[in-house]
C-alpha cells in the first residue's frame, strides 16, 4: 500500500511541475497612432493594415486589420512576438491620399507602441 501512495504522490508531483512550467501568454500588444504631418492624431475610422515582417509587408500580405478610434489610435492584441509593420492611407485637408507606416517589434508580454506620420 506505501508503495502504491509514493507511486501516487510521485505522479501528481511530475504532473504539477510539468503544468507550472507551462508558459503561458506568449504573446504581446501593438498600438498604432496615426498622424499627420502637422503631429495632429488622423481621427476616427482610418484603416490601419498591420504586417507580419518585411517579407509580407513588401509583398501587401497583411495579417491585420484595425480602424482607428478618435485619437488616431489602433490597437492589436494577442500577436506573435517579431517585427511588424503597419501603414495606414489617408486623405489630407487638400483630398490627397497620405500614406503614413512604421515598425515595430512585439515582445512577450508587453505593449509595443508606435507612431506612424507620413
């Protein structure tokens, strides 16, 4: 009976440890704060395209998308850590569509922000 409780023990033992070395939240935040050329935020409802590496921003393969709150801001939560790339088309006071982007790298666990102006 000693025997078939240490073998027990031993078993939930393994099973804990194995189970608290599980890393978990392996993934990080990207903000994006669009602005114009004057540093004023671009507003509400602009489309910001966010790219998984150079390779897929080159190519236009885009792995998110997000619309801009009132402060110009995107944010995108949950991704992979690497580097990442977003742009965001706008038209200005005049009607010209701007192209503002910009990169960034996520890490595990922390929010990665930065500010794209054309």
């Amino acid at each position: 009976m000693k025997t078939k409780n240490t073998f027990f023990f031993f078993l939930l033992a393994s099973l804990a440890i194995s189970f608290s070395s599980c890393k978990k939240n392996k993934t990080g935040d990207f903000e994006v704060n669009v602005i114009d050329g004057l540093g004023n935020s671009v507003g509400s409802g602009k489309t910001v395209y966010l790219y998984f590496g150079n390779a897929n921003y080159n190519s236009g393969t885009y792995t998110k998308t997000f619309v801009t709150n009132s402060s110009g801001q995107a944010q995108f939560f949950d991704l992979a850590p690497g580097d990442y790339y977003a742009d965001c088309d706008w038209q200005n006071q005049l009607g010209f569509t701007i192209t503002s982007s910009g990169s960034g790298s996520v890490e595990e666990k922390k929010v990665t922000s930065i500010t794209i102006a054309p």
